[in-house]
C-alpha cells in the first residue's frame, strides 16, 4: 500500500518543469549553442519528464520600467498554478532582470545563472540555492594571439555596438589592451553602423587585423544577428577576422583559444539537475569553464598567408582538405590488397602455366618416344615378317610345288596344288601386313614414292579412284617427318574406305612455307560437330603425330559434303 500511495504521488506530480529565459532570442549566437545542448542533456539524463517553457527578453535595446512590469506579469500567468521547479538564464541580462524581480516572481525556485564571464557574475546578487555557470574571456590573450600569428600587425580594430552589455564590454576591452597601447593602434567601432562598419574594413591600413567583438546594436540603432553581422564583413574584409567564440569557426574568424560552448551547455545541464533533484546547499555553486587548445581554420590561414608554424603547440587545424591518402586511404588499400591479390594469382597462375608446360613436353617427349619405339617396333616386325617368315612361306610354296609336279594330276596332287595357292596368298597377306607395319619404300624410294604405292594400293583393292600428285618435294625428307605424313595419309585413307562412303579421293604433297603439306580430300558423306567432337582414336592418332612433329592439323568436313584433311610438318626433326 505505502508504494502504491508513493507511485499515485508520483503519477500526479507530472513532469518538470523548467522555466529558460533567453536575454537576446533562442537563435541569437553565441548563446544559441549553449542553449542547444543544454536542453538536450537536461532532457536526455533526467529521471523525469522536463517541460520546457522559454521566454525571449529583447535587451536589444534600452526597456522601460513598464515593458518589465509587463514581462513579470506575463511569467507569472504563465505559472499561475504553481511556479517553475528552475530557472535558467541565458546571457548577462536575463540573469539581471530575473534577480532583480525574483521576489514577485518565484522566489522559492532554483536559479540557474548560466552563459555570462565572471566579470558580469561578480555583479549579481544569488542566493545558496542557486548556480552559476559562466566563463571568462582572455581579452589579452586575443591580441596575443593576432600577434603572435601576424607579428607585424600595427593596427587592430575592434567590431563593439552601443547597447549597455556592448559599452560594458567597451570598457573591458579599453581597460585590458592597456599594455599593448605602444605595439599596436586600436581602432573603435561602436560609433559606426554596420554598413559603415563594411566599408571601413574593406579600406584598412596594411598589416592590420579586425576583432570581432560584440555587436548586438549597431550606432545607427539597427540589430544585428551575431553571425549575419561577421558574414558581412567577412566578405568584404581586406585583413584577418578574430572572434570570441567558437561556434564563428569556420564562419570567416581565423581562429584562436576558445571557452567550448558545448562545455557550457553540458555544465548548465548538470547545474539544472542538481538545483531539481539534489538538496539546497549552503553556498551557490559557481562552475567555470576554461579555455581549451586553440583551434584555427585552414581556410583563413591560407586566405591571409599565414604560416601554421606559427600557432601554438598542439593547436587543432580545421577545415583543412584531406591528403590524397587521406581521402582516398580506403580506396588505396582496397587496391592494393586487390593489386596484392591480383599479383599473387597472375603468380600462382604462371607458376602453374609453366607446370603444365613442363607436364606437356614430358608428355610430348614420352609420347615422341612412344610413337618412336612403336615405329621401331612396327620396323622390327615387318622385317622380320619379310625376311623370315614370307621367305619361309615362299620356301614351303616352292617345295609344294614340286612335289605335285611329281605327283601329276593324281587325286593328291590336286590337293598339293590347293595347299601351295593357300601358301602363295598367306605369303601375299604376310607381306602386305608387313608393308602396312612399315613401308619400306619410304626408306629406300622416299616419301613421294610410299605415298603414290599407298594410293595404288588402294585403289587396286577398293572401288574408290584415288588421284595423287606432288609438287616440289625434296627427295630427302627426315626420316620422322616422313613417317608422320605417312601414317596422316595412311589414317585419312582408311577412314574414307571404311565411313565415308567415297567415289573419288584426291591426295597432294606441297612444299609450303618451309615444310611439307599434306591434304586428303574425298567427296563422301562427312561428319558434323557432334562425331568431331568424340573424335575416333584415328584422328587423336593423327593430331598426335602432326603435334609431335611441330607441325598443325585442319579437318573439315560437313555432312554430304565430304571431308577435307591438311596437314602441314616442318622440314626438320620431329621431336
């Protein structure tokens, strides 16, 4: 029960709520940062709801005692249920007006005093409830820092405008650029409009330099945005711009030290949480946010020539374009790891091409002497063949012979006759068996010669006209080279007598291009793509060979339209 009545308590509270009082407007630079990230921390670590209600002073210019009335009337219907549970102000002269009429207001709520120097905080008058959060501005650092960048400088004018925060700050500037009255001249532009303002800065003596400082109010009574008001100058400046805050970065200032606005707006964060959550204190808080390292815009540094070797250790550089590594650093490594990649397989492939090579002459050499002890054997076997066994035969057919002579026409020399032509034609077939292991003619009469018997030869046995000339073939031809053109044509006219179904055969020797061509060229049924591409083992013989040989092989061959077969062999020897 006790943490349900807790959690009703807690449900009717609602959310937080917490009263911004800006002194310029939400979007007035530089408050307008600070203001940013404030909200968004407050927002983002409180354990509760926030509501945020804003309200926009204008201390543009001079208000009167009844326009205040009339805003403290306006708050306060604003929280006529119940007041605020914090105050925050943004800006020296929201924290003045709010001070000044607390009292009628919301006295008993936490006030937050944030974005103001120490200079303005030492003037207000808070309470142990409240926190300050502020910083304070180097003014002698700022001429430092033009110094120390542009050493020459003689003249430095100062951009202030004529509302009463800007003659405070008039005053400041005067009282703290004291000692460097005798080194540089300071030039004020509090009694000038901005247009005024423009001209004078696009006219300036040499080595000079501008100060943008605060311009809220121009002479003229004319307001002015902070940052429309550097732009304007910024485009017609004829020297170096340097600001006071670091949210003009990038926006036409060189840059220098800065009070981080982000800081500011997280500690006013931090501020608002503790004056909602925490127990009252019996001192305010006063938090202080110093400088950081000095950050400069590359832009502004090569717009006005200025060496970065002059600016302070570990300064932060800007807006400075990327090296080509730098912008492209992703792009070059994804290269070159693909340049890497590349190489490493162009590598792996040539080490594996020069394998395959290695393996294809190993085989061309191994196959070379395959078909050479083959030859060298088909030799052996057909000389023994002819110079043995058809001589026995011959021998056997002699001696039959004249024993049927002495046995006349008797029954049995019938039979002796029958035996001796059997004998008679198994030494024919042994010696034409002999003939096709080896010609050789191709030995004794040369290549021509074969070729020409080879084609006689089948002419005489099968009903196919063979035709077979030669033109300008050595009479000495390698021994291999011989042989290869021999078996090619050999093979070719095998094939035309077994599927080719040819009446005419035209067979031709060549010499060309320093070797020798051979064609094989029939008129019979041919062959399509689908019987080349399981070619027979005769032609795999044939390619083999003329490979071998260093020569090339050409087929052609449509259906019903014959077959045409070219080859061509080096005259040297064949491997």
């Amino acid at each position: 029960m006790l943490a349900l009545c807790f959690a009703i308590g807690a449900e009717a509270a609602g959310p937080q709520r917490v009263l911004i009082i800006h002194s310029f407007g939400r979007d007035f630079a530089p408050y307008d940062t600070i203001t940013s990230v404030f909200r968004t921390e407050l927002a983002r670590r409180s354990a509760e709801s926030i509501v945020f209600v804003e309200a926009n002073l204008d201390f543009s210019r001079a208000t009167s005692e009844r326009e205040e009335r009339a805003f403290v009337e306006y708050l306060r219907s604003r929280f006529d249920e119940a007041p605020p549970d914090a105050v925050v102000t943004i800006g020296p002269p929201a924290a003045r007006f709010y001070l000044r009429h607390r009292a009628e207001l919301f006295p008993t709520a936490p006030v937050v005093v944030g974005a103001l120097d120490v200079r303005l905080a030492r003037q207000l008058t808070i309470s142990p409830t409240d926190a300050v959060v502020g910083g304070q501005l180097n003014l002698p650092g700022l001429v430092e820092n033009i110094l120390r960048l542009l050493p020459e400088t003689e003249t430095i004018a100062v951009v202030v405008g004529t509302s009463e925060l800007e003659r405070f700050w008039r005053g400041e500037f005067e009282r703290e650029f004291v000692p460097f009255a005798g080194r540089v001249k300071f030039v004020w532009f509090d009694g000038l409009s901005l247009a005024q303002m423009q001209e004078r800065v696009a006219n300036l003596p040499p080595r000079s330099a501008v100060l943008y400082g605060i311009l809220i109010v121009d002479a003229a009574g004319v307001p002015h945005e902070r940052q429309d008001g550097l732009a304007s100058l910024h485009a017609v400046a004829n020297a170096p711009i340097f600001g006071l805050y670091e949210n003009e970065l990038g926006k036409g200032v060189v840059g220098g030290p800065y009070s981080s606005q982000k800081k500011r707006g997280e500690r006013i964060a931090t501020a608002a949480l503790r004056a909602l959550g925490g127990p009252a204190g019996s001192q305010p808080q006063v938090d202080m946010v110093g400088f950081e390292t000095s950050i400069y815009d590359w832009r502004e540094l090569r717009r006005w020539n200025i060496d970065p070797a002059r600016l302070p250790p570990d300064s932060e550089i800007r807006f400075k374009p990327p090296s080509i590594w730098e912008e492209h650093r992703v792009a070059a490594l994804a290269t070159t790891a693909a340049l890497v990649l590349q190489a490493a397989l162009i590598a792996a492939l040539m080490l594996q091409r020069a394998r395959r090579r290695r393996a294809e002459r190993e085989m061309q050499h191994l196959g070379g002497r395959i078909l050479t002890a083959q030859e060298d054997e088909r030799r052996r076997l057909a000389r023994e063949m002819h110079d043995d066994v058809t001589q026995r035969l011959a021998a056997l057919a002699i001696d039959t012979a004249q024993v049927q002579s002495s046995a006349g026409n008797s029954a049995a020399g019938n039979a002796l006759d029958a035996i001796r032509q059997r004998l008679v034609k198994l030494s024919e077939d042994v010696h034409a068996l002999s003939y096709r292991l080896h010609p050789s003619m191709i030995e004794d009469l040369g290549l021509v010669a074969a070729l020409r018997a080879e084609c006689n030869r089948v002419a005489h046995q099968e009903p196919i006209r063979v035709a077979f000339d030669s033109t300008a073939i050595p009479k000495k031809v390698p021994p291999n080279t011989a042989i290869c053109l021999f078996r090619v044509a050999q093979e070719a006219l095998r094939n035309v007598v077994r599927h080719a179904n040819a009446r005419n055969v035209e067979v031709s020797l060549q010499a060309k291009e320093g070797g020798i061509a051979l064609a094989v060229r029939d008129d019979g049924t041919g062959f399509g793509d689908a019987h080349r591409a399981r070619a027979s083992l005769g032609l795999m013989s044939m390619r083999e060979r003329v490979h071998l040989a260093g020569g090339k092989l050409d087929i052609v061959s449509r259906p019903d339209r014959g077959t045409s077969i070219v080859a061509w062999v080096p005259l040297r020897e064949a491997a």
